[in-house]
C-alpha cells in the first residue's frame, strides 16, 4: 500500500514554523519535526527552504478569510470591517505574537529572495484587489464619497494595517488597533 505524501503536512508545519521563528530562523528540521517527516522527506516536495516559504505564504494568504470580502449578504464597509476584526482577532488571540507573514516577510526577506520578494507583492495585490472590489461597491451605493479611488484607498489601508501590526506586537496592546479602526473607517472611508 503506497504511503500518503507528506507535502501538505509539510506546507501546513512550514506556514506555522515561518510564521513563529521567521525565515531566517526556521530550519528544514524544524519544518519537518512539526509535520512529524524525515528530513529528507522535505526535499521530496520541495526544492529548497525559499520555495516552501513561497508556497507557505500562498497557503497563508488563502486563510486570510478574503471570503469576508466578497460577502456580498453584507453592505461592503462592514465586510471590510470584519475582515480587519478578523485579523486583529487572530492576533491578540495569539498575544501580539507574530503578526502577517506577508509583512513579516517583506521586511525581513524580500531583500534578500526575488522569489519570495514576487510572492509577497503577489499577496499584497491579491489582498488589495479583494478590498478594492468591496470599496469600488460602497462607492455604487453611496456609502463612501463618490470620489473615493478604490485601489488607491486599499492599498492605503493595507500599509496601515501591516504597520498597525508593528506597533501592536511592539507594544502588546490593542491601541493601535483602535486607531486603525477609527481612523479608517470614521476619517478615510467615511
């Protein structure tokens, strides 16, 4: 009886590895210890640590819960708003550990990997195009001024959130999520 792959074990233990010790201080041990493999296994799927750090940031843009997004059962602003609650949720969950491995990884790797620098722009503009759409609704149905840009604006909204992420990890406090929370949706979205 053939034996079951062990790559979407090791995709899943990679997304938790990076996200908790970072690029630079994940192994390939530490990734195949997690998803209980071989060491060896771990190059039966992947090339190398930069492709399994592309595909984890693939796997973890998909749990993003960009289907808040496209909800179209709610009024645009307020599924933008429960993605964000989402997200903050998440991470004062997790003690203001960790942040957004897609931010994580544009700071600390993009620099050095022309892979994962292209996979981090692919999320940010998967993510951005995704508020984008909700913000381009709310403009249809009046409910942001008419000469709202919506990629313009998501893309803004997306720059202040990865650096209310710092300042909440830096901080350990849900400060800068309120700021977020009011200064987009009662000053730039209003």
């Amino acid at each position: 009886m053939p034996k079951a792959s062990k790559r979407a074990d090791l995709l899943a233990s990679a997304v938790e590895v990076f996200h908790t010790r970072g690029f630079h201080g994940t192994g390939i041990q530490e990734i195949a210890d997690a998803a209980g493999a071989p060491k060896g296994s771990f190059y039966n799927h992947f090339a190398s640590k930069e492709e399994a750090a592309v595909e984890a940031l693939r796997r973890y843009g998909a749990g993003r819960r960009f289907d808040i997004l496209g909800d179209t059962s709610l009024p645009p602003l307020d599924r933008i708003r429960r993605h964000f609650e989402f997200l903050r949720d998440e991470t004062v969950e997790r003690g203001f550990t960790r942040g957004c491995l897609v931010g994580n990884f544009a700071t600390g790797v993009a620099d050095h990997s022309e892979a994962i620098r292209a996979a981090v722009l692919e999320g940010l503009r998967t993510w951005s195009e995704a508020i984008a759409a909700a913000l381009a609704e709310a403009r249809r149905d009046g409910s942001v001024r008419p000469g709202l840009d919506p990629d313009e604006t998501a893309r803004f909204l997306l720059n202040a959130w990865e650096g209310t992420l710092i300042e909440a990890r830096a901080g350990r406090s849900q400060a800068a999520f309120d700021t977020f929370f009011t200064m987009a949706f009662d000053v730039v979205l209003r």
